[in-house]
C-alpha cells in the first residue's frame, strides 16, 4: 500500500510525539530528592502540574510519569530508550503485518482494587478515549484506529468497524453520515456508561472487523485502518492505559465529546504499582500510596523491571513551587 503525503505527514506527526514526550517522561522521573524518609517521598522538582488526572484528557507532558505510576498499558518504554518497548499488561504480543497486533494478557493482572483486568478491560479503555474525543485520543490515534476524515464532517471520534459491531449485535443506525454516527456515539456511551458484559454487549466487542475485538478473557486485538508499524510505541503511552471500568461508571460515566470532570479532578483506578490517596485543590498537591493488591506483586521476576512493584511507600508530589520554596 503507497500512501498519501498526508497520511506520512501524521505518521510522523503521531511518531515525534511518542519520541517527545517518552523523552519528557524519563527526564521527569529522574530528580534529585528534596526530601525523604524511610516511608515517605516529596517531590518538589515537578514545575507545573498535570492538566487532568484522566488519561483520556490530560496531554500535558508533566502526566506521563504520574500515569506510569498508577496505571500500566499493555506494553511500556523499557526505561533505557525512548523507542524500544516491553510487554508489561501483555504476556505475548503477535505482529501481524503491522496492521493486525494480537496481545495475550496475563491471567493474573488485575486493578488496585482486586477487579480483574481482562480484554473487555482493554476494549473499554480505547473506546472510552476515543469517543471521548479529548486530546490524547485525538491526536495520536486519526486514521490508525478512527476515521479522521468522518471525524471531521461529523465532529465525532468513533472508533472504526463501530457501526459494523453495533448493527451487527442487533442496534439500528439509519439517516446520513452524520446521524449514524451520533446514534453510534450514543449507544457507544451507554455500552460503556453501563459496562457489565452482557450478551449484547460481548457480541459488540466480540466483531472482528473493527478497531480492537475481544478474542477470548485474556486475548485480545488491535486492527489499525492500514499498515502502522509504530502502534506498540503509540499505546506504550498513556493513551494505551487501562482503566477499570466499574469507577468510571460510578462517576459520570461516558459521554462523547465529552469530559469527565470527576475523573479529571479524582483520578481513576489503575493497574500500577500505585494507587491515589489525596489530591488538593488545582492539583498543586498530590499523595500516591503504594499499591497493596499490585499485580505484579509475587511475579516479579516474570515481568520487565520497568514494571517492578513500588519500593517507597508514600510519595507527596508538590507541583508548580517557587525556587526559593523547593
């Protein structure tokens, strides 16, 4: 397949922005240590704070080490090279022609709160970030995992093979483009506002000819619309983090084009090796506890170090200080 100038224009667009803000995220992780103890961590070294503690919103490269810290994807940067990546959430990954990546997740992952994390777990996070349609999502996945040109006559992110799944599972999408995929959106925001895996729900995720199918409990696929040899660097970001979807239905649930402010204020539940204890007002001050129920915890030694359980049990990130106050 050739393509266009401008699909090699995103590519490259998509391509420096996993380079950039991998670089960020290491530069960010490495500071010298203002204060600690043999329990407790404060870091002043962080000069502006996260724009949102959803990973579907927030795009502010001060994000990537707090969402590294709370939640994993299923592959992650190894810590030694802005480019190379290590299955963590993922167990085995299948390339198939760049356009077709098959991942097995491990039987044992689950979130902070001992919820399993599975494949409908996976199918649930992309899903959500893309029909959201914030920043992360839209800039990093447009004619991979959603149609950018109906995009733009719509003004609606869907992920693509959507309508497909749906009328497949037995939904009715009738009117022009632009009708379909509002009726789309919708029933896309209830599936996720009200995820709890029925049957209709499973033959939805379950459709093959779209952007990510759930093969089985811990097998599942990503489908990009043509040939993306970067997409395993793309979801190491936190636009590949995995969320546990009961929170987020707890609180507000899933509207397209849409903003979650609790999340945004809040945070959300995660896989990593820690967990939100407190946020402040601005989120100028942020506490972090170690996770108890971390994953990885007991399966260490099967796991890339960069996903390692926690080793400090507390960590106060205070974010934006004055010189003469850090």
């Amino acid at each position: 397949m050739v393509m266009n100038s401008k699909a090699r224009i995103i590519i490259a667009v998509v391509v420096v922005i996993i380079i950039i803000v991998a670089g960020f995220s290491f530069a960010l992780l490495y500071h010298p240590k203002k204060v600690e103890t043999a329990h407790v961590f404060t870091d002043t070294a962080q000069t502006m704070a996260p724009g949102s503690l959803d990973p579907a919103s927030g795009f502010f490269t001060t994000n990537g080490p707090l969402f590294a810290a709370i939640f994993n994807t299923l592959l992650e940067f190894n810590g030694s090279s802005a480019t190379q990546v290590v299955p963590v959430l993922a167990q085995h990954v299948y390339n198939h022609n760049d356009q077709n990546y098959t991942f097995d997740i491990w039987s044992f992952a689950k979130f902070s709160n001992n919820e399993p994390l599975n494949a409908t777990s996976v199918w649930f996070s992309f899903y959500r970030g893309i029909v959201m349609g914030q920043g992360p999502y839209v800039a990093d996945y447009p004619g991979i995992l959603f149609n950018a040109t109906n995009e733009g006559i719509t003004g609606i992110s869907l992920p693509w093979g959507l309508r497909a799944a749906l009328v497949n599972a037995g939904y009715s999408l009738t009117g022009n483009l632009t009708e379909q995929y509002k009726q789309a959106a919708v029933d896309l925001d209830n599936i996720l506002s009200n995820f709890n895996y029925n049957a209709t729900e499973m033959k939805v995720m379950e459709y093959k000819d779209q952007a990510v199918v759930v093969n089985s409990n811990d097998n599942v696929t990503i489908n990009t619309m043509k040939p993306y040899p970067f997409l395993l660097q793309d979801i190491a970001g936190w636009w590949g983090d995995i969320l546990y979807p009961g929170y987020i239905d707890e609180h507000g649930g899933v509207v397209y084009n849409t903003q979650n402010s609790y999340i945004n204020n809040n945070g959300a539940i995660g896989s990593g090796p820690y967990t939100i204890k407190s946020v402040s007002s601005g989120l100028s001050t942020i506490v972090l506890v170690k996770n108890p129920n971390y994953w990885v915890n007991g399966h260490a030694s099967q796991i890339p170090a960069i996903a390692q359980p926690a080793h400090i049990p507390e960590i106060v990130i205070k974010y934006g200080l004055s010189h003469t106050d850090r």
